[in-house]
C-alpha cells in the first residue's frame, strides 16, 4: 500500500500527462484528505490551516531533504520547490 501511494504521488508530480496547475490541483486536493483544509482539526494529523505560508514551505522543503522513513518525507521527496511553492500559493493564496 505504501509503494502504491508513493508511485501515486511521483505519477502526479510529473508533467509528462497533465499541466503544471492541474497536477498541483491533485496534490493539494490529496493533501486534504488527511490534513482537512477547513476549520476541522483531528488529535491524530494536524491541520495546516494552522501554519503561516512561509513555514509550510519551509517544512515541505525540510521534510523533502529529511531521510527519515516517515510518511511526510517519503510523499515529499518526489516535489520540487518550484513545487511545494506552487502549493503554497495554491493553499494559502499568492502574497
């Protein structure tokens, strides 16, 4: 299952089979369906509604470089920062 989701995330990050904001649109709507984007919070995962623009990007980019096996870093590994910055404007809107 873990293989499945992370070959999911690395087909979805490349632009050979969809444009650049269609693919950024899949991933933040993935994002959202353990991180919930509206005013919800779980114990469990946390929301990043909670986080200002400029600390998701640097906690994408930490997690990217990070060679811990944790579920954030293997999904982020595959992102470029061109990227994560895109999704960040995507998420928190462009400022």
């Amino acid at each position: 299952m873990n293989k499945f989701f992370f070959y999911f995330i690395l087909f979805l990050s490349s632009t050979l089979f969809a444009d650049q904001d269609e693919t950024i649109n899949l991933i933040v709507e993935n994002c959202k369906s353990c991180h919930n984007l509206n005013k919800e919070v779980t114990k469990k995962i946390p929301s990043i509604n909670n986080l200002e623009k400029d600390e998701f990007i640097r906690l994408m980019t930490k997690y990217k470089n990070d060679k811990d096996d944790n579920v954030m870093s293997r999904i982020s590994r595959v992102f470029t920062d061109n990227d994560i910055l895109k999704m960040a404007d995507k998420i928190y809107g462009k400022k």
